[in-house]
C-alpha cells in the first residue's frame, strides 16, 4: 500500500471513528472519490472484519444514512478483563508494544491502533495513548527491521488469511543462492523479536519449512490456486524442532514410600 492509500485509508477511519460517523456524501467529499469507491472501500474494510455500522442521522433532518466505528466493544473491553490482573497487564502493554514494525508511512494507524485499544480502559489513565505508556511500557530494544518488506508482508497476510498458495524467493542462511518454490502458508510466529513463517512446501509432500520472513526476497501470490489446512496441522507442534520450545507437560506426582531399616 503506498503512501497516499494510507493516508486516504487514515483520514477514512478518522471520520468514521467520530461520535457520529460521517455520511457517504461528506466522506466522498473528504477523500474527493465518486460515493461508490467510498462504498467499495468501507465494504473492503468491513469483509476484514474491522466493525464498520450504518446508523440515521441523529439530528433526524435528513433521510440519508451515515457510517462509523461502533464504540460498545471499546467500552466493555475494560469489563471484562479488569478482574484478570495478567491479562489486563497484558492488554496495556499491548498499547506499548503497537507499531514495533511501523514505518513513517505506517506510523499514522499506528496511533489510531494505540487509541483503540487504551480507550477500552475506562478509568484515570484516558487520554491519548502516549498517556498511558507513562504506566505500562514494553520495550523494543533487539526487535529487527522489517522496513521495506511493506508489500510482502500484506501479501502474505492476505494469503495466510484466505489459504492461497504462493510463489516464494528465499535465501537461506546455509546458502549463498536464492531458491524460488511454491508455499502453502499457515502461520506467522513472533519468536525472540524476530517472525517466522511456518508453511507446507507442495514439492516436499507438503512438509512444513519455516522461514524467516525477513529472508523472503520475492513473495507472489498465486490467486487462483487455493489450499486446504492440513486437518492435524498444529503450530505448537513445531516449535520444538524450530525453536527448542516444547509444549506444556503435566507433571505427574509420584508418591514413594521408603520401607523402615
């Protein structure tokens, strides 16, 4: 997405995300695009499943509808989560951890992303997002730049999301030459700063390869080629041989009884 699509798509979600949305004509007016591409782009908004609601005019003197970003979900997330400490530490420091791999271009949605997720949190800490960082803040020091890869990452978001297969060019560290083969992607992993793609290779009986995505030097996606999940396919199945990370184990008790001497 280039620099101007994301300033146009930043200026969209800003007027959908006031108290009462805005109409198809002030967006058109806005974004100065016919009212269908405005319709065809909250539409491409919404089919991600981004919550867009279609609300009457709340002044009631027109007949024409208008559209926003409903604000119920932001106000119960604070609900449901204020009486599990772990997990409502871990929805504040997600605030923080927003836009690790943002850009200057990027770095706009990142904002409104950071805006989102505080305003669930109804209580002193309010305000813009960079409020609340001044209380929960995870660092970023090791996290590697991904600056540039823009295109092959949306692809391959695209691809993961609705099981399309791809075209991949990789290098890989034991190699000095790129090798190009179809992949089937089933899994983005975040591991120690750095993300990983877990994916089936057709050629290979469909064994699953990861790839460090900053290695991917070429990514095509094959639109008309779609594929089916392996049913037994398990991410964490993986993360031993990738990783050295093995699952949870229960650990029985043992009970010994020592015989007197």
């Amino acid at each position: 997405m280039n620099t101007k699509s994301l300033k146009e798509y930043q200026l969209l979600l800003t007027l959908l995300g006031q108290p009462y949305g805005a109409s198809i004509s002030e967006l058109s007016k806005a974004l100065q695009k016919s009212p269908r591409t405005v319709h065809r782009e909250i539409h491409a908004i919404r089919s991600i499943g981004y919550p867009i609601e279609e609300i009457s005019d709340p002044d009631g003197q027109t007949s024409s509808m208008r559209w926003r970003i409903p604000t119920e979900n932001e106000i119960q997330l604070g609900n449901y989560i204020g009486s599990i400490p772990f997990l409502e530490l871990e929805m504040r420091l997600a605030v923080s951890r927003v836009g690790r791999f943002e850009t200057s271009e990027t770095k706009p949605f990142s904002k409104i992303a950071k805006g989102k997720i505080a305003s669930g949190f109804k209580d002193p800490i309010v305000g813009p997002a960079s409020l609340g960082e001044k209380y929960f803040y995870s660092t970023r020091k090791g996290f590697k730049d991904y600056s540039g890869m823009e295109s092959i990452v949306e692809d391959l978001i695209h691809c993961l999301t609705f099981s399309i297969s791809a075209m991949v060019t990789y290098r890989s560290p034991k190699s000095d030459a790129d090798k190009r083969f179809e992949i089937e992607p089933l899994t983005i992993v975040e591991h120690q700063n750095g993300l990983y793609l877990f994916a089936a290779v057709p050629k290979h009986e469909r064994d699953i390869a990861t790839l460090a995505i900053e290695r991917i030097k070429e990514f095509e996606p094959l639109s008309n080629k779609h594929f089916e999940r392996p049913a037994t396919y398990s991410p964490k199945d993986h993360l031993s041989k990738t990783f050295g990370i093995t699952k949870d184990v229960q650990v029985l008790g043992i009970h010994l009884t020592v015989p007197p001497r």
